[in-house]
C-alpha cells in the first residue's frame, strides 16, 4: 500500500501522508464529497477534483497489483520464475507492461509454433538464430523425421520458423518498442468501401483521409470508427516508410532485426533470417500493433469524450435555477397539440390540458383563451416552452399571450426538452404522477426543469440530456460512472432541502442510497417536516455513520436549529457555540452579520478536532448560509422572424444559448431547430486552446452568421463580430454527431409557421366574453 499511495502522491504532487489519509477515509466508507468538505485537515485540502483522481487511481493501482499477483502465481506454476522475470514483473507500471511480459507465458491454444517443438525442431530455430553461417537448407537435414510429421528439410525449415515467429511476437521489450514507435510516427488511413459512397455521405471528410495518429483529435478519431463501425470505412494503420503494396516497413523491420541481431551480413543463413523477420511483421506484430494503437486510440478518443460530456452535464446541473414561481409549461406539438401544465412554487400540479394552435386544426384564438385563463386563475410568473417540434411556433403563441396580459409581468424561456420523454416513461414520474397522462408528464418535467434544473434532471439518465459526443459509441460503464460521480458532485455542491426533495434527488446526497431516500420520504410523509437533522436517526436503516456522511448536505429551513439550514457540519456545531460565547451573542444576530464575523480570528477557533481550514469554513458559511453556488438566472432571447434554418442569413447577429462543447467549438440554440456551430478559431479574438475556457453550457452569447448550409443543415457561427460572411475558417470534421449537433427533435420540414397575424386583441376579446377582466378587453377586437 506505502507504495501505491507513493505513486498517487507523485501523480498529484502531493505528501504521501495525504494520500494514506485519504486512503484511510475511503476504506471506512466515507465519500469523496464528505472527505473534500469536511475532512480537509486530515487531506491537507485536497479539492474534490484530486480526491476523485485519487479514487479513480487508487483503483487502478490495486487492480494492478492483484493482475501482478496472479502473473506471477501462473508463472511460478510453470516453474518459470526467475529472479530477473519476478524483477520485470515487479517493475511494470502499466497494465499493458505486465501483459506484454506474460504473454509468452499466458495459457493459449495451440498453435503451428507449439506443434514444431513437439516435433523436436526448436533446437534447428535456436541454432539458425544463434549462428546464422550455418546453411539452413543442410542444417535442417538433420531434423528430418517422417514419424514426427517432418518429412523434408523445407517442412523442418517451416517449423522453426513459425517457432521464432512467436518468439518475436511474444518478446515484450520489442513489442512494447513497435508500439511506441507506430503511436509516435504511425499514419491512420481512412477509405470509403467501393460502393458506399452514396450510403455514407455524413463520412465525406474521411472517405480519402490519412494523418498522424498521435495527432488525431477525439472527435474524428470517434467519427473514424463509427464509420468503420457501419461499413462506410476501412481503417488500416501504416509506418510512413510502408510499401504501398506490400505494407512491409523497413524501420518496422529493421527494429525487429536489430533486437535479435539479425542482418544481410552475407552470411548462408541471412536470407533466411531476413524472410522470417518480415513474416513475423506482416503475420503477427503488425496486426497487433494496429490492435494496440487502435484501442489506444479509441481509449483516448472515449476518455476525451466523456471528459466533455461530464463537464457540459456539469454546466447544465449547475445551470442558474429560475425560482420557485407559479409556471406554465409547454410541451410543443402539431398533430398530437401542445401539451400544457401549470406548477406552483414547490412543483405541484396545479392544472393540465392540450390545446392545438398549429397545423392541422390551427385553433389559435382558442389556445390563446385557454392559455389566457390558466395565467390569470393562477398567477402565472414564468412560462416554459419546450424546444423541440414546433417550439418556435409555440413560441410564438407564448409571445403573444404575454403582449395581451402586460400586466401579468410574465417572463418566457425556452427550456431544453431532451430526456423529458424518458423521464414521462419512468417508474419515478409514475410513483409522482400517478394520475397524470403520459403525455402531459413531459411538460410538467419541463417546467419544473426551469424552476429548479438540478432537482428535476437527477431524476433522468444522465445519458438522455443531450450534452455529449458520440455518447453511443463510448464504453458504457465508464461513461455512467463518470456521470454519476458529476451528478453526485452538482447534489452535493448545492444541497437538498430535506422536506421537498424528491428520491431521486435524495439518492444523490452523499451517503445516501435509493432505499435510505425512500425511508427519508416515507418518514417525511408520516411523520410531517423534519423539524431538525438529529430527527435523521430515527429514519429506517440510517445510522450513525450514514448521518456524519449526508447531515451537512441536507438543508432545513424554519426549523429548530438555524444551522441546520447551512453547510455547517453538526459535529462542528460546538465551535459555532465558542463563537457564540466569544462575540457573546446568538446565532440569529451572527448569522449575516459580516463586520462582526470579519473581526473573528479562525486560528483562535481551532482545536485538536477541528483545524483551521473548518474554522474558515464555518465562518464563510455563517456569513450566508446555505448559499447556492449556481449563477444568476439569464436567458437569451431569439430574434423575430428566424425560426427556421431557411430564415438565416450570412451577417445576422443572433443572441443564443449554449447547448453542447466539445473539443473543436460550441454549439448554439439560435431557435431553428437545429443548433449552429462556433468552431474553436471563431470562439474568441485570441487564440482558443480548449472551447471551454471561453464558454460553457448555458451561456447566454451573442453571435453572427457566417454560412448555412441548407442541404446538411449546418450553421457556422462567430463570436468574432469583425469576421466576414462566407471567409469562414476550416472546419471540424465532425459527421455522425447527431446527437449533439441538433435540438431534441427534429423541425419538421413542409410546415408553414403559424402567425398571430388579425389576433393582437383576440385573447382579450375572448376572455371578456367569458367574464375574465384584463387591461385589454376594454378594447375591441381588429378584423
């Protein structure tokens, strides 16, 4: 363990004795939220960045030593463990190391190598190998035996050579020089499959592609291999120097000669030697290289990936809540209507219906009444249009209805609908709203997704909110459990109100699992409020240590204890009392009061248990409690009249959302339904290493068209305000990305907008009719 925890230290630049705290931590079960925020003295402040390193590390570490354990075990078997090999052993770092050094002992099946020792021929290989003056054609005459299969000198020939064939090919030293040197000069080809040309046009960029493969960027590497993937490609890796015919590499070959002294020296047995060295490149080494750089490749590729897909889901967890105001929520539609729910301040379900202002029934003046009636009974502060099919056309509607009730003060946002289907679907919208159709879940998750994102997207699969790359094509288990690990960070960071909080939600808090949430609710839903975080302990199957792990992520308000509404741990409750007894106050006139907590020295607070690093914390907690780190609510405001990719121009200055980053640009909701795309070199004025230092998920940004593509439906955008239309930079390639390039649905494409021309006092009108009194039904209707 000193060893692992040496290494770890090492990778984070960190004391060995932080390493073994935090060692020490995990292995009692404490987590990484509980260890980065109330355990800093014991780390030496390790943030939950390196903490998570340090897990993920960890883990890997001791999967090492276990598959080093088990090596050496199998070769000891053998009675093939030598001082040097256990050494070797000993030395490997890397998983790919230890495996190259057992894969000459690693059990296999049988092979044409296997069968010519048993025929007696390894002696011919090792003595062609050792002296290469001996004439191999007279040397392997004495090898010759009908009985063990031998039958002429050019069968026994054969044998041996299949026998250093394998050597080469198991010799770690050299397969570990081959890969290194193909990962550092190797060129990856790309070529369309005769006849695939048509069926795969969204992989043009790469039907004649060759680049270094060190240098490929994730998303093309991604893109490579989804078009192998689906028979568009062929993929094959070459040296620089390969003949084009052949695929033979002379720097390839040359290296294997050299690592087992073999050379066109003019010696009988050179030739002999030379042939066997290319038969080992092009049957054995280098179809295994290509499978090492590729999974290299492909690993490097995926890790990219998922990086990018954590951070966006980071953004949009953490994404400025909208308030917990009365809101209406649109679900657009055509055929089937717009789906239309109202939510008070907690979420709850206040009313539902479905109208249908579009095609085909195009009851406008209709929706506009019903949507009219809902905002007045209710008081309706916020309302949220969903930004799929139809959202610009409910937008529309939205726009007009807000115009005829001016003084309602209501304020409109489109939200992002993706995974608000997968969430209408679940067991969990089915426990919360039993009632309630299918189809009209979908808006209620809508508007509270605008009230509170964090507490409505926990309840959804990480991987159905659309902010990733080739989200499909990733390993599966790495992805969630990087996800999941973004997710319990975004819960923790803000805390839960522990008498709203959902299970899903609950779930999320550290040290709490989905059967400890249901008990927490279920103890809510008995007993009333919790009152105080002490009451935790009486919950079904919550102890001592689940309450030191979860108590200072859960908030209650107007409860008992004012503290229990912040971050302050319970157990560090005493040093607030010291405060308290120094400032010779209450906590209520603490509480907030900055220029007396300001006069307060930290150092004077700590003791044995509680350092310096706790002391701070609680004073900065004290100063405003429970507060949220999430920005302030902003959202953009699409222009009149584009809302459709057609309506573009080259030079229009648009406002937009950001709704996905990736390696090589930002995309943008623009309200087309289909997000435009800022390439990394038009991101900035200054040079851009990464999209994510200059915008993130959910920023509000302000961009100029420069091209449209109306066949592909792609959009090219700037934020350099000084950049002409039409000089655009080079683009990323970047096919396949369907699921980060477009809205969650597609614009359907034949349908004209609805307008809300001759309707500017038909909402009024109506509602007069009905007996509703606003400031415009005083006026009438225009024809």
């Amino acid at each position: 363990m000193s060893t692992i925890a040496s290494l770890i230290a090492q990778d984070l630049g960190c004391r060995e004795s932080q390493v073994n705290a935090t060692i020490d931590l995990l292995a009692t079960g404490a987590t990484v939220p509980f260890i980065a925020r109330y355990r800093k003295e014991a780390t030496g402040g390790l943030d939950d960045a390196q903490l998570r390193f340090l897990e993920e590390r960890l883990g890997y570490l001791r999967d090492l030593e276990d598959r080093r354990n088990t090596i050496l075990k199998s070769i000891d078997s053998q009675g093939k463990l030598t001082a040097d090999l256990h050494a070797k052993i000993d030395s490997a770092d890397t998983k790919a190391k230890l495996e190259d050094i057992y894969l000459p002992y690693r059990p296999k099946r049988r092979t044409k190598a296997t069968t010519a020792r048993e025929a007696g021929l390894e002696p011919l290989a090792n003595a062609l190998l050792e002296n290469p003056g001996h004439d191999p054609e007279i040397k392997a005459r004495s090898f010759v035996d009908a009985d063990k299969g031998i039958a002429n000198p050019a069968e026994a020939l054969e044998g041996a050579r299949h026998i250093l064939i394998e050597r080469f090919a198991e010799h770690a030293e050299l397969v570990g020089t081959l890969r290194e040197m193909m990962w550092s000069e190797g060129i990856l080809f790309s070529n369309v499959i005769k006849g695939k040309t048509d069926q795969g046009n969204k992989f043009t960029d790469y039907f004649d592609h060759r680049e270094p493969v060190r240098h490929i960027a994730g998303h093309r590497a991604l893109a490579m291999f989804r078009g192998a993937a689906e028979g568009i490609l062929r993929l094959s890796l070459r040296h620089p120097d390969s003949d084009e015919k052949t695929g033979d590499s002379e720097t390839c070959l040359r290296c294997i000669a050299s690592r087992f002294g073999i050379g066109n020296k003019g010696r009988p047995g050179d030739p002999w030697l030379v042939e066997t060295v290319r038969a080992a490149w092009k049957n054995k080494l280098s179809g295994h290289i290509e499978t090492d750089i590729t999974t290299r490749l492909r690993e490097k590729a995926e890790k990219e990936a998922i990086q990018v897909f954590a951070a966006n889901l980071k953004d949009v967890l953490m994404a400025a809540p909208a308030g917990m105001r009365t809101t209406l929520a649109l679900d657009p539609g055509y055929r089937t209507g717009v789906k239309v729910a109202v939510i008070d301040q907690t979420g709850k379900v206040l009313e539902t219906t479905t109208i249908y202002p579009h095609e085909p029934r195009k009851q406008w003046n209709e929706s506009l009444e019903a949507l009219g009636r809902l905002v007045i009974k209710h008081q309706v502060q916020l309302i949220a249009v969903g930004n799929g099919t139809a959202s610009r056309e409910t937008d529309t509607l939205a726009n007009e209805l807000i115009r005829q009730l001016p003084e309602q003060r209501t304020t409109k946002v489109t939200v992002s609908e993706a995974g608000a289907s997968v969430y209408s679907a679940s067991a969990w919208a089915s426990q919360e709203l039993p009632d309630l159709d299918v189809s009209l879940r979908g808006a209620v998750s809508i508007g509270r997704r605008l009230q509170d994102p964090l507490a409505e997207l926990v309840k959804i699969d990480p991987k159905s909110i659309g902010v990733g790359q080739y989200q499909h094509d990733l390993s599966q288990p790495e992805l969630a459990r990087a996800l999941d690990v973004v997710v319990e960070d975004a819960v923790n960071a803000v805390g839960v109100d522990l008498n709203t909080a959902s299970v899903p939600l609950l779930s999320r808090v550290a040290g709490l699992s989905e059967r400890l949430a249901e008990n927490i609710v279920a103890f809510r839903d008995s007993n009333g409020a919790f009152r105080n975080r002490q009451t935790l302990l009486k919950v079904t199957g919550l102890g001592p240590k689940t309450f030191e792990q979860c108590a200072g992520f859960l908030r209650i308000f107007n409860g008992d204890e004012p503290l229990d509404a912040s971050a302050v741990h319970p157990e560090a409750y005493s040093v607030v009392q010291s405060i308290l007894t120094v400032a010779k106050t209450t906590i209520t006139h603490v509480i907030g009061n900055l220029p007396l907590l300001h006069t307060l020295r930290p150092e004077s607070f700590a003791n044995d248990r509680f350092g310096t690093p706790t002391v701070i914390d609680i004073l900065k907690e004290l100063e405003k409690p429970g507060r949220d780190p999430r920005p302030e609510f902003r959202t953009a405001q699409f222009r009149d009249g584009v809302e459709k990719v057609a309506d573009l121009e080259p030079g229009m200055i648009l406002e937009g959302t950001i709704t996905n980053v990736a390696n090589f640009g930002a995309f943008v909701d623009i309200g087309v339904h289909q997000d435009g795309l800022i390439h990394i070199s038009a991101l900035s004025d200054r040079f851009v290493k990464d999209p994510r230092s200059v915008v993130k998920v959910g920023d509000v940004v302000k961009v100029k068209v420069l091209d449209v593509d109306l066949q592909r439906k792609r959009i090219a955008l700037t934020r350099r305000m000084d950049e002409e239309p039409g000089k655009t930079r080079n683009q990323p390639r970047t096919p396949g990305l369907d699921e980060t390039r477009k809205t969650p649905r597609a614009h359907q494409k034949g349908k004209d907008n609805t307008t809300s021309q001759n309707t500017d006092n038909a909402l009024a009108h109506a509602l007069a009719k009905a007996g509703w009194k606003t400031k415009q039904n005083k006026k009438e209707p225009r024809s």
